[in-house]
C-alpha cells in the first residue's frame, strides 16, 4: 500500500501519511479505511456537524494505543480549517476559551481523519456564521446499559421513551452509540439553554418512576446494575455526544448509527444493534439518512 498520497478535495490539497498504519488492530482496519470511510459518508454526516464547534478523540497508534480528547485546533491546522473561539467557563484546564475547529466542509472531514482523529463529538448548540453561540437546538437522552443489561433493555426503555417524547409534541430519532446504548434525539426551539437539560432529568425522573425495575436516572454506579441510565446530563451546553456515523474506538470500527424505530422494535439481541463501518455506507446507499431531523418544535412547559 501507498503509504503517503497528496489528494485534491474540492479545492484543498491535502498530503495523507502512514495510510497503511492500522488503527483497528483486530480487523486489520487501516488509516486509509478510515479516511475512505469518512469521504464516502460525508453527504450525510457533515450536516450534523455543519455549525458545530467539534470535540475530537484521537488515536493515533490505534485503538489498543494511547488516546486524547482534543478540543483546541492543533497549532498546525491549515490556515482554510474553520476555527471559533468559544468561552469555557469553569474549564478543568483553566482556559477562558478554546479554538474550536468548525467541520463544514469534506476537505476538513478528511484532514481530521488523517490525524487519526477515530471519534467526532459536538455539543447540542451550533455557532452562526460570524461565530456567535446559538441556543440549544437539539435534546438527547443517552440510554446506558448496566450490566448485564445490554443494547437490548435499552431498546426497551427506548420505545417508551419515544411514547413521551411523542406525546409532548416532539419528533424523536434514534441511533446507537457505537458502544452499548442508544441515543434518542429530538429537535427543539428554546430560548434558554439550560431548558433541555431541565426537560430531560424530568423525564428521566418520570420513567425511574413508572419502570423503577428498568431504568434509573442517577449516575450513581450503585444503583444502575441491570438498570439503564437515562443519561440526561449530556444536555449540559458544556457537554458533547458522538456525532451520527462517527467512528468509534472499539475493538472492529462500529458506528454511531442511526437507526428506524421498527428496527428498536425487533431488537432480540445485542448484534442486531451493531454496525460497523462497510455496514453503514451500504445502509445510507439504500435508505438514505434516518437521522434527518424534523422540524424543530417547542419543549413543553
């Protein structure tokens, strides 16, 4: 294999290095898979991170290597690489602000993947065009499993979910986290940013309740054994979950991926839930984008 290639994207010459370095060492995945897999799924994926200041995890030995999450834009990033520069009060590295690197174009997308950058992470909130901080325009629940639940109590606890959601007006979508859960999102128009979170912990507080047997909204690791959590921190505006189709750092290159709610319904086991990357490109060629968002609509209350 070619070890190093200088590519064209769209007008950006790139210079790709050690393609054939391999980051999913069970499989024998290749930095160069990775950069493929990412081209190929850029129609899709770039509309969830159009806007968004991006969190990176990367490994660049692999995923059984060393890893970092990466908020700042490296000091080398290409002077075309959009950047914005966003307050972090109460920053555990004591910074007012970072220089977040803005993914909304592909010759981005695949600079990233060449810095073996496995794992994209945005916020709930996008900037505008000038950088200014936008309110909250999604909400999520992130649906964790304790063990021995699986992706498949999730599901369960899923559907539920979507019940509510539904019933308050709002048009939930689905994707696995690439890991072990799910994660149910709804677009919404807020004015006050902290009303996603306040939202969320009330439903999670309301489905502890009504399911005490199933699921739990502490964070406590006590208490959540064979539970799932109903992770309704990741609303926080400090926060970021996996984007839709990122890549993630397991032992093969399973994908955050979105799903159809019929395929939550037959969920039986924890592989019918599992996707990995040459999965994912051939569902989007024959379904398309399952995460395209409705329209937004307002929290209740």
């Amino acid at each position: 294999m070619v070890e190093s290639a200088v590519v064209r994207v769209g007008e950006r010459r790139l210079k790709l290095s050690n393609l054939g370095k391999v980051l999913y060492p069970e499989v024998g995945f290749t930095k160069a898979e990775v950069i493929d897999y990412y081209t190929r799924i850029a129609p899709v994926l770039l509309p969830h991170l159009a806007g968004r200041p991006l969190t990176v995890r990367r490994f660049p030995d692999g995923v059984d290597g060393e890893s970092f999450f990466e908020k700042n834009a490296p000091s080398h990033a290409p002077e075309w690489v959009r950047r914005v520069r966003v307050e972090t009060p109460g920053s555990s590295r004591g910074s007012e602000y970072l220089d977040f690197v803005v993914v909304d174009d592909l010759a981005t997308l695949v600079w990233l993947a060449n810095l073996a950058a496995l794992e994209l992470h945005v916020p709930q909130w996008a900037v505008g065009p000038r950088g200014g901080r936008r309110s909250p325009d999604l909400v999520v629940f992130d649906l964790d499993p304790g063990p021995p639940a699986t992706v498949v109590e999730c599901a369960r606890v899923a559907l539920v979910l979507r019940e509510v959601l539904v019933g308050d007006g709002l048009a939930p979508v689905v994707k696995t986290s690439g890991s072990k859960g799910l994660q149910v999102y709804a677009a919404v128009e807020v004015t006050d940013p902290l009303r996603p979170s306040a939202y969320a912990k009330a439903v999670a507080q309301r489905l502890t309740r009504e399911l005490p047997d199933e699921v739990v909204w502490q964070m406590t690791k006590s208490v959540r054994t064979g539970k799932v959590l109903i992770d309704w921190s990741q609303n926080n505006p400090a926060k970021t979950t996996v984007a839709p189709y990122s890549l993630r750092a397991r032992p093969v290159p399973s994908v955050s991926t979105p799903v159809a709610w019929d395929e939550v319904v037959a969920c039986r086991s924890v592989s019918d839930l599992v996707f990995t990357a040459d999965e994912v490109r051939e569902r989007v060629g024959r379904v398309g984008d399952l995460f395209a968002v409705e329209k937004a609509s307002p929290l209740p209350g």
